[in-house]
C-alpha cells in the first residue's frame, strides 16, 4: 500500500484474525498468544509494529475493531475500553474506527451494519464512549446514511469523521454536493441493501436505487445532455417509468408520463406501507423531485390510450406499467383466496388461520406474513421450492425471520397447491367487462385492491372490485 503511493490502511478486527486472538469465545491458545489480555493483543502488536517498521511515521495506519462483541462470554464493552486505550498508547496507530457487535451470523452481521427498517446511527453513542474516554481520533460508520446525521455525528463531538459506505454507493457525489450547495439532490441511501447482501451471494455491489453504481464502465453517473431534444411520452409512475423519465430529463428530453393511479410510485410505493420497508419511499420521492427540477410533466389518473399518446407526438414512447400479483387459483377453496396487495394495502383484514401459498420467494409474501402474524392469526408459509423466501438475500431475512419467529409461524417448503388453469383476475376482468359492456376497460388499482373501470375512454372511476363480487359469487 505504501510502495502503490496510499496514504494509509486501515486493518480491520471485528470478525477477522486479528480480533479471534482478542476474543475468549475464539482464542483458546495458551501463552503467549493465549490467555490474559496482554497476550491475546501480543499477535496485534507483533503486527502493527512490523507494518510501522515498513511504512515509517508518515503513513497512517488504523484499527477498525468491534468494541464489544455483545456475546455472552465475548469482548465486553469494558474489553473494548481497554483495547482501545491499549492500542492509543501503543503509540502504533494514527486513528480508532469503532464499531459494535460480531459478524459470525446473518443476524449479528444485521446487527452490526443495520438495513432498511432498523435505527439509524444504532452504535454511534457507543464510539462516542469511546472516543470521550480515550481521547484519540475515533472514527464510526454504521447506517449514517445521511449528511444530516454525520453533520449531528461530528458537530455533537461524538467521533471526528463519520464512513457513510451505502450513502457513497446510493450517490457517489455526496461530498461534491455538499460542498456545492447541492444537498437537497442527493439521492438517498434508502437501506434496501440489495448492494451488501449480493456480494455475499458472489454478485457484483449493485445498488437498488443507482443503476450506474457497479456498472460505472457502461453507464455514467453522470448524464449528459443529447444532441437532439425529442419528445418522450412515458406510460406509468412506477419505479422504471420515473427513471426513465429522469434519465430523459437529464438528456434534455420534453418528457409527459401518463400515469393511471392518482399519486406514482406503483409497487415500491406500496411495499413502502410496511414500517420495515418505509425507506423504500426515498426511490419514489428522489425521482419525484429530480423529475420536478428537470421539468418532466406527469398527469395522474390517465388511463393511456392509443389517441393519448399519439396527441403528444411522441419520438419515444416508453412502456413500464408494471406487473400484477400471480393471481393463480387453487382447486377448492378459492373463495378464501386474496392476494399480497390486498393484505399489504389493508384492504383485507387478515383472517384467523392463514396459508399464505408463496411461489414468488419475494417480499410482498413476507410483509404479508408479518401483518398477518401481527394481527394474531395462526400462519402457515407454504412454497413449492426447497427453501422458502429464496429472493430474500441474507441480512434482509433477519427482520423478518425475527418477527416471525417470535409469532411461532410455521414454513412449509417443497409443496405446491393445486392451481385452477385459469387466472382468476382474468377471469373476474371478462366478468366485469360482461357486467359492463364489452368496451368497458378495466385496470387493478395497485394498493387499493380495486378494478378501475374506464367507460368512455375519458371518465375514471373505481368500479367496485370485481374481488369482492367474486366472493360473494357475483361472478360466477
Ligand atoms: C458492498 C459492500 C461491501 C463491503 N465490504 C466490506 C469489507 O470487505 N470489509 C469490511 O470490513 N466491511 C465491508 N463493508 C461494510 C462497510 O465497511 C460498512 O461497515 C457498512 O456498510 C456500514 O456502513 P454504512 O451504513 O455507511 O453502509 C461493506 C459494505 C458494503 C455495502
Ligand atoms: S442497495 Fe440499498 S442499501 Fe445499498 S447503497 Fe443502494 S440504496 Fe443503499
């Protein structure tokens, strides 16, 4: 690192080698690496002292550690103090990096670098501790995913530099926004942790909310402007929609999107209802605003027609309206069947005893499964694969796999219900247009659990949901 021209490394003790010597859970040597603390840190200083024999005074070199490991019979909080102290007055490190915890499990790797739906800023009064007692540099990072929080972070005394790793991944241009003025443009880290947990699965750290983050050799993070303004006519608000008219936006594009719902944000707005995933709305919220400053027009409640869009002489038209829950209907019992959007919504209370079929593997069945375990019910997850949940990736599982534990939920894999061929929204969708007429149009509402007529090709208005016809066997 220093031959390369660095200025400093930072080594990191919290789950790696150096801190299995500190810890009595994973250090069983004897002397003289084992035992009293002098000799679990021996292998620590033996170390530092050789790359400080290397790299001379100048370069900088830090120890990013847990100072407590929250383990019974692991590194206390008092162990943590007297690392530190240890390792300031070692005169060997330029700087502390203090974190909290122990990364051997899915859980209490959650717990150390929390996601979406977890406090903010969880283990920064922990480093403040430390840095008030021991009085040396001490550094923290641990979901201080806005500048707001590190300004609180350093102005409050607490640590001297605060690492936003996700923040800088959401929006590689933090820093220059801040120093530009620019902060209400920076696009929020919203804590999906799509980025993290990938890598654990050897994928590359790409960003939910940042398409260009890990795709930096294709896809600029910075757009620049076409040579030749077009008009852009996009059909849908949703997530994809609002990108693409951002992007056009930033080309410099004439851009309307037609939107069929009264506000955008399509499903990401709608998983965005569970508390767990609330974060979610920064995707939607960023775009609006990005959209509002680049001058995108977005009409609400418009049902696309072919007129509609040809009137606004579109060069583009780009179609993202989204899809709609798997709606396949088991062989018996279909009148007690309701889907993900009705639960999540809260359309539909959930009822007393509920299976909950999920062949999707995604989150709308687990956001679904804690509201229902939340509302008491007893909670059956049934899957046809060999695990369940299979698109949920590591520390994302942890949340839920608490809350549902604790409601004694029982999972199910490897069965499959028996499905009717038909679909029945499909089916519901003829029924409705027979109730109406055949011109009548119909569309699923995201969230609201209701079929939108369109009569005329003009008027909008909700139709009574073809749903709840079909329970009380309206459309039989
Ligand atoms: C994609 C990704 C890769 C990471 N790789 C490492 C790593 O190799 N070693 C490490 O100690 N921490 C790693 N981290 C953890 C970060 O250093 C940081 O502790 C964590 O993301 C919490 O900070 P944040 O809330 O600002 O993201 C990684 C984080 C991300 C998002
Ligand atoms: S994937 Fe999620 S957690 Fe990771 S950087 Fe992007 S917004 Fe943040």
């Amino acid at each position: 690192m220093h031959a390369a021209g660095l200025d400093g490394i930072e080594l990191q003790a919290y789950g790696h080698l150096m801190d299995q010597f500190w810890s009595p859970l994973t250090n069983t040597l004897e002397e003289p690496y084992g035992g009293d603390l002098d000799n679990r840190l021996r292998f620590t200083f033996e170390v530092l002292r050789a790359i400080r024999q290397r790299v001379g005074e100048t370069f900088i070199v830090g120890v990013r550690y847990t100072g407590d490991e929250m383990l019974p019979g692991g590194l206390t909080s008092g162990d943590g103090m007297e690392i530190s102290r240890r390792l300031k007055d070692s005169g060997l490190v330029d700087f502390l990096n203090v974190v909290r915890g122990h990364i051997d499990t899915d859980a209490g790797l959650t717990d150390v670098i929390p996601i979406q739906g977890m406090p903010s800023a969880p283990h920064l009064d922990f480093a403040g501790e430390i840095r008030r007692e021991i009085d040396f540099p001490t550094f923290h990072g641990a979901k201080i995913q806005d500048v707001a929080t590190a300004r609180y972070a350093i102005a409050s005394g607490k640590v001297d530099m605060i690492g936003m790793t996700r923040a800088h991944m959401a929006d590689p241009h933090i820093v220059r926004k801040i120093i530009e003025g620019r902060e209400e443009e920076i696009r929020p880290c919203v804590g999906a942790n799509y980025c993290l947990d990938r890598i654990y699965q050897g994928g590359a750290a790409y960003c939910i909310h940042n398409a260009a983050t890990g795709r930096e050799t294709s896809m600029p993070h910075t757009i620049p402007k076409a040579a030749q303004q077009r008009r852009v006519v996009i059909i849908g608000a949703g997530p994809a929609g609002l990108e693409a008219a951002r992007v056009a936006g930033e080309r410099g594009h004439s851009v309307v999107v037609l939107e069929a719902a009264s506000d955008a944000g399509g499903q990401v707005r709608l998983t965005a209802q569970s508390e767990r995933r609330r974060e979610m709305l920064g995707i939607i919220d960023w775009r609006l605003a990005r959209c509002e400053a680049l001058g995108v027009e977005i009409r609400y409640n418009i049902w696309a027609e072919v007129e509609d869009v040809l009137a606004e002489q579109p060069d583009v038209v780009i179609v993202a309206t989204g899809g709609y829950p798997m709606e396949d209907q088991p062989e018996v019992g279909h009148d007690l069947v309701v889907n993900t959007w009705d639960i999540l919504s809260g359309h539909v209370p959930p009822g007393k005893r509920v299976l909950l079929f999920d062949d999707a593997g995604d989150h709308a069945a687990l956001q679904a499964a804690e509201i229902i375990a939340a509302a008491g019910a007893e909670l059956e997850i049934m899957t046809p694969d060999r695990t369940f949940s299979a698109e949920i990736m590591a520390m994302n599982l942890v949340p839920y796999m608490r809350a549902l534990q604790r409601a004694n939920v029982t999972f199910t894999p490897t069965y499959r219900l028996k499905i009717r061929t038909a679909r029945r929204w499909r089916a519901a969708r003829q029924d409705h247009q027979r109730l109406h007429g055949s011109g009548a149009r119909t569309a699923y509402r995201p969230g609201s659990g209701q079929l939108r007529h369109h009569a005329d090709g003009r008027h909008l208005f909700r139709a009574q949901t073809a749903r709840q016809q079909w329970r009380r066997g309206e459309l039989r």
